[in-house]
C-alpha cells in the first residue's frame, strides 16, 4: 500500500473552516472531563453528577392521557405558532404558581422561555457587552457561568457561608469593581437550595441584599428553580416579592413538573421584559406552543400542588441517605452543606486533594460527581465537588458514598506520596 | 459481501475512551451503510450476549477502545461465543495494550524503543516516591514521558521537562492506572503508521504526520477538528518513511497482530524512528489516523471496513 501514496501538498486540519471562528468559540474543545461524563451515564456507575429530577415519580399515564386529550381536542393551537412571550393561558397559571413564593405579578409581566437556561442566556445578551461584569456567588450554577461565558462577560464571584451570599462581601465586590472604574451589570442568585451549593439566603439577609443593590443600582437576577422543594415548612418569600423594579425573577418547570418539556419563565420590570420579548424572538421565533400547553394543561387538570408534594418526600429521603452515608463513611477531613431542599450537598475535599484530577479515578470505581471547578469562573474550586441526591436510590446513593469514600482514601494517599495533584483538562 | 448479512460494530465500553470509542463506532457503521452494508452498535453491556445470541452475527467490528476493548476481554468473550470478529485475538491483545510488554517485544525484536521504568503505585508508597523519583531522573534523565501502562488518547499522560514537574505527573497518571510507564522523550516527528492486512499480509498504509498546537497531542488535541495538523503522507524522506512503515509492520507481526493496528513512533532529528506504541483497536474516528491514510492511499474507508468484515466472516471463530 504504501506504493500508492499520493503526496497531498497542504495540512489537513479535518475543519477547513478553522481560522475563521469567534473569539468567543476558543475554549469549544474536546475535553477529558466530558469523556469522563459520557461514562457516568451508563447504568454501572452510581453518578451523583448530573443534577436530573426523578421524572419517574411523575404519574405518567395520566400525562400521557393527558397529552392525547390535547392533542385531539387543541392540536391545531398546540402545533401552531405562538407568540414570543409565550400562552397567556399559561402565563395566568404561572402568577398561581409564583404565589405560593409570594410574588404578585401579572400574566403580561411574564415571558415564557426554554427553560430558565434561555432566560440567562437572553438577559445576558440583552444587558451585557464583552468584558462587562456580572456578580455571582461563589460558586455559581455551571450553567448560568457557560452563558455568561459565551458573551464574554467578566465574572465576579461574590462569597457564601451556610447562610446564603454574604452582604459585607457583597457590598465589597461591588466597591472593588467601581474602584477598578467598572459597574456591575447584575447581581446573579440562586437563593433557595443553591446549585450546586445546597444552601439558602437567610431570610434576615434578603432585605439587606436587595438594599445593598438597590443603593447601587445592581439589578438582581433571581433564579429559583428549587424554590418549591423545600424539606422543612413554607417556602421562603422571593426577593421578587419585595421589589419588583430591582429583580428580574427566572422561574422554571423541570424540577417541579418534567426537564424534558423545557419550559421556565421570566418576570422582569417592563423595559426588560419588553426587550427579552424581542430577543426571544430573534432566538427562536416562539417557544414550543406544545411544551407551554402541555404545561398549562398539567397545572388545569393535574394534582401538581400534591405531586411536588410527593418529590419533596421523595428528595427528602434521598437527602437523608446522602446525609446519613456521608456522615457514617467520610474521612474526617472531609465536611458538606446539610441542605434544606433542592437537589445538590456540597463536599468540601481535604487539602490538597484535587476534584478534577480525581475524577477518573472516581469514574474507573464507578462514581461520579462533578468537579467543584465547574462552579468558578475562574477554573478555581478544586476542593469542592457538588454530590446530587435527585435521581439514585438511597441504597445506590449509599453504594456511591462507599464507592467515593474509597476513592478519596486512595487520593489522601497518593497526595501523601506526591503532593498535589495536577487536574485534568 | 453478501456473507455479510448481520453485522454487530461494538462500541462504548466502560472506559475513559467511552465517547471516543461510540465516534469511532458511528463512523464505521456509516462507513458500512454507505458501502452497501447494515450493521448495528452494540455496546459492551449486559444486554450484549443476548443481543449476540439469539441472532449470531456474520462478524462483529469491535470498536471498543482501552480496557474491555484493547485488552482482550471482549474477544475472548467473542471467542467463547464463536462469533468472528475483526481484528487480533485476545492473547495478541493482552500483550499489545500493556505498553512495558509491547516495547520489550518490539526491542527483542531490534525496534528502537526509548528507555523506559514501569512501576506500579505502590512501589511509590513503600519505597517513598521521592527517592524512586530521584532515582528514575538520575538513571533516565530528562526530558520524561509518563503514561499509564495501559489505556489511550493520552488521556493521564504528559511531558515532564524538569525533576520538579515528575511528581504531579506521575501523580495524574494514576488517575487513569495503577501503573506508570516513565520513559525518555524523543524529540521529533510524531507520526502514526497504521497497518492493514486484507489477505496478503500485513501492508503498511502513508505514514501520518501529526503536528499539534500548542500543548501537544493531548486529547484536546486529538479528538477537537482543527486543533490538529495532519500530513499524509508525513514530510519525512523515502527512507525514512519506508523504516517507519518497516517497524509498523514488524510490530504488528511480532506481536502476533491480525487485519488492523496502529503504530505511534516518533522520529527523532537523526531520522531514527522510535517505537512508542501500537493500537489494536485503533480510533475511526473523524480526527483518527486510520481512515485519514486510508483514503489518502486510495482505500475507501468503508470499503476497506467491509474486506475486513469478509475476511472475519470467511475465517469464522
């Protein structure tokens, strides 16, 4: 074979049109961390990564049943076009569910998204230029960062403590970004059962938060998708509720209904609300109309109030066994958040030892979890790593604390031997 | 082809090389519905030996990278089972994806192959990973290259070019095994010499020429359209192509190789190419260096995925 080379005079690169991406699609590349991922979902390994809610509780063949009746009875409107701002049937049903959190707001104050993730995605198109700021905890939901990126914002991460975002660390990112001569666009929240951190903003915190951006005429951006999963009494009152000019509100059905249906929702001041309207639909054209009736649907004719109920139980055991398996096997260099709701625990490594560079060990024993590093902007977190209680059982969520455990004694060992490690990229 | 009625690629696996491994077995089954030929991915789970079982397939492609894949595991199950397959059998295997074992045989076969130590983990913790460090530096030198004994896409695998930096990667090393291989870096060339053999014997393909960004051929490098440069054939002289292609060739028969594998050599600025490894489960993958010599030397991939099917099925178990 080798006799019929024919000698090919310029490189291949296999992408011809390499040279001509954005700036922006740099960091697009293949890496160690998602092959380690791809292996997580395979049924072997007891992952405690991606943050899914346990859809199987959902009663589906009344959905089912349910999805055909609207098909056969509004199929013409549930396969149609709608518009940008999404069903006003829907929008009225989602002022219902935003009153069980305390925020009034009315169905024309509402834009209908593809999950809170398009909501991020538009506020940040709409509000931020490359290199503008943006406040997050620290740390941050991955997701929230990924969009952030993608507009090249400049992420400030702001501390947290058990009790939700620190006011004085606050007030002080804000003082250093206008001592470099820079404003911060917004403040982003997630202030009930934080991914990935686990824990809430106090309730004696929130006035100060919203005075503090107040005074400094920081917008807030809210996102509450586990505000309904609380474990223990009525869920806290958003800080939407207290000031409807300061907080854009980003709510979302997936980890109270269904994920696969991507529908979340936003409630903004009106000049937002009217430009996140136009930049939906110069995204999409208009949201899926079947997802959103779908959606409008299981609120008219569903128990929904009973079956968050029922996922509230169902995590709250989940929560248990995770709490209980970590506290019965962890070294006890080892310490976590003990959340009130949500899905995720918090695992503080000991020294030196270095989430990333431990997953493939973790993934070779057959667990997983998601490197704290996710959660930084900046790459930092190491020490972290974000364990989710959603969707294994408590017998395969205690399996994987035995697994992990395991993992990290190796890794306390290895760090004996060589020192730190250097995490994959 | 008309043997060819049931095809079975396999594809996945429970190893890091998972996602590369479903690439590489996507693009062999279209490669083969565009030849003409239907086939399915399988994945190396517990609902695979029903699946071969109860409708036995005419051969299997295994496209299985690393452990499961490379190892050996899953062609002795396919030998258990009877079902023919492509590729070298699972004692060939065993030898091929332990790294320290193929380069003693490559070397008792005459093959350069760079200096090397492999030493499991715990050699470290009872002897102190200091003093062995020491040690491995004082006897080899500097620059390094540590990767784990078995495994690929260079995943737990890097250059060290001072003392200081062999800790940490030793340390990621044993992320991906509990063997480290540590062995002199050859400056040079990085080349990829694949090797197919559709009946006459084993017969070298172009040599590929590898030239990476910045960071080198990591496996963002190798799995990332673009970041990658590839020459094939590689901008090496006649002679030197030709010795490239002699040791693929040799590597493939003294480890007892059948129909495809890939050697990876590096030729250094004497034009001395070195041994580093060879493949049995080679990537087919957009960005892999199999299907880019192959169709650079004429041979349409999935034609040449069909000969090979034919050549299994006509062999049978």
């Amino acid at each position: 074979m080798t006799g019929e080379q024919q000698p090919i005079s310029q490189p291949q690169r296999i992408d011809r049109y390499v040279g001509q991406y954005a700036e922006r699609a740099v960091g697009m590349v293949a890496s160690e961390i998602r092959a380690l991922f791809a292996v997580a979902a395979r049924p072997e390994i007891v992952s405690l990564a991606g943050g899914s809610p346990y859809v199987s509780a959902l009663p589906l063949d009344a959905v089912g049943d349910m999805v055909g009746q609207l098909v056969a009875t509004q199929g013409a409107t549930a396969l149609q076009y709608c518009t940008a701002q999404g069903d006003a049937g829907l929008r009225e049903r989602i002022c219902d569910v935003m009153e069980l959190e305390q925020v009034r707001a009315h169905p024309d104050e509402i834009v209908v998204t593809v999950g809170s993730q398009q909501a991020l995605d538009l506020l940040t198109r709409i509000f931020i230029d490359p290199g503008d700021v943006i406040l997050v905890e620290a740390p941050s939901y991955v997701g929230a960062l990924g969009a952030f990126a993608s507009y090249q914002a400049d992420v400030v991460h702001v501390a947290m403590d058990d009790d939700g975002l620190i006011p004085e660390a606050l007030e002080e990112a804000i003082r250093r970004t206008a001592a470099a001569g820079r404003k911060a666009k917004f403040l982003y929240t997630v202030p009930n059962f934080q991914n990935p951190a686990g824990v809430t903003l106090a309730a004696g915190r929130r006035p100060r938060i919203l005075d503090i951006c107040r005074r400094a005429g920081l917008l807030v951006v809210e996102d509450n998708p586990y505000g309904l999963l609380g474990f223990d009494g009525e869920p806290m009152r958003a800080l939407r509720a207290d000031d409807a000019d300061g907080v854009v509100y980003l709510g979302s059905f997936s980890k109270t209904i269904a994920a696969g249906l991507r529908v979340g929702w936003a409630v903004a001041p009106t000049a937002i609300r009217e430009k996140l309207i136009l930049a939906a639909e110069s995204a999409v054209l208009c949201h899926s109309s079947f997802s959103q009736l779908t959606v409008r649907e299981y609120l008219n004719t569903q128990p929904w109030l009973e079956q968050i109920k029922d996922f509230r139980e169902l995590y709250r055991e989940r929560r248990h066994a995770m709490l209980g398996a970590l506290a019965r096997m962890m070294p006890p260099e080892c310490h976590w958040t003990h959340p009130g709701g949500g899905f995720f625990v918090w695992l503080t490594l000991p020294d030196g030892i270095n989430s990333k560079a431990m997953l493939p060990r973790a993934i070779s024993s057959r667990v997983a979890y998601v490197p704290g590093t996710g959660f930084y902007a900046d790459g930092s977190g190491a020490q972290y790593a974000r364990l989710c209680y959603s969707l294994p059982t408590p017998d395969r969520i205690n399996e994987g604390i035995r697994r992990l455990t395991s993992v990290i004694e190796t890794e306390v060992q290895l760090r004996d031997d060589f020192g730190p490690a250097r995490p994959v990229s | 082809m008309s043997d060819l009625e049931r095809i079975v690629v396999l594809a996945g696996g429970l190893s890091p090389e998972r996602e590369v491994s479903l690439r590489s077995g996507d693009r062999v089954r279209d490669a083969l519905a565009e030849a003409g030929i239907h086939a399915i991915v399988a994945d190396a789970d517990a609902a695979l030996l029903a699946l071969l079982r109860a409708d036995p397939p005419s051969a299997v492609f295994p496209a299985i990278h690393g452990v499961c894949g490379e190892d050996g595991a899953i062609r002795e199950v396919l030998g258990l089972l009877g079902v023919p397959y492509v590729g070298s059998v699972a004692s060939a295997c065993q030898m091929a994806f332990d790294k320290p074992t193929a380069k003693a045989l490559a070397a008792a076969a005459g093959l350069a192959t760079p200096q090397s130590v492999t030493l499991p983990r715990e050699t470290f913790h009872d002897l102190g990973a200091a003093a062995v460090i020491d040690l491995i530096v004082a006897r080899l030198g500097l620059p390094l290259y540590v990767k784990p004994s078995r495994g690929g896409s260079a995943l737990g695998a890097g250059a060290v070019r001072t003392a200081a930096e062999l800790p940490a990667a030793v340390l990621s090393c044993f992320a991906y095994g509990d063997t480290a291989l540590i062995e002199r870096l050859v400056a040079g060339t990085e080349v990829a010499v694949s090797v197919v053999d559709l009946g006459q014997g084993p017969q070298a393909l172009p040599v590929v020429e590898i030239v990476p960004g910045e960071g080198g051929y990591d496996y963002a490098a190798r799995y990332t359209a673009g970041k990658t440069e590839f020459y094939v054939p590689a901008r090496l002289s006649a002679e030197v192509a030709a010795e490239a292609a002699r040791i693929a060739i040799a590597a493939h028969t003294v480890l007892g190789l059948r129909d495809l594998s890939r050697t990876d050599l590096i030729v250094d600025e004497a034009g001395t190419p070195w041994f580093l490894e060879v493949n049995v489960s080679p990537g087919m993958t957009e960005t892999s260096t199999l299907p880019l010599a192959l169709e650079a030397s004429g041979h349409p991939f999935g034609r040449t995925c069909v000969q090979l099917l034919e050549l299994a099925a006509a062999r049978g178990a």
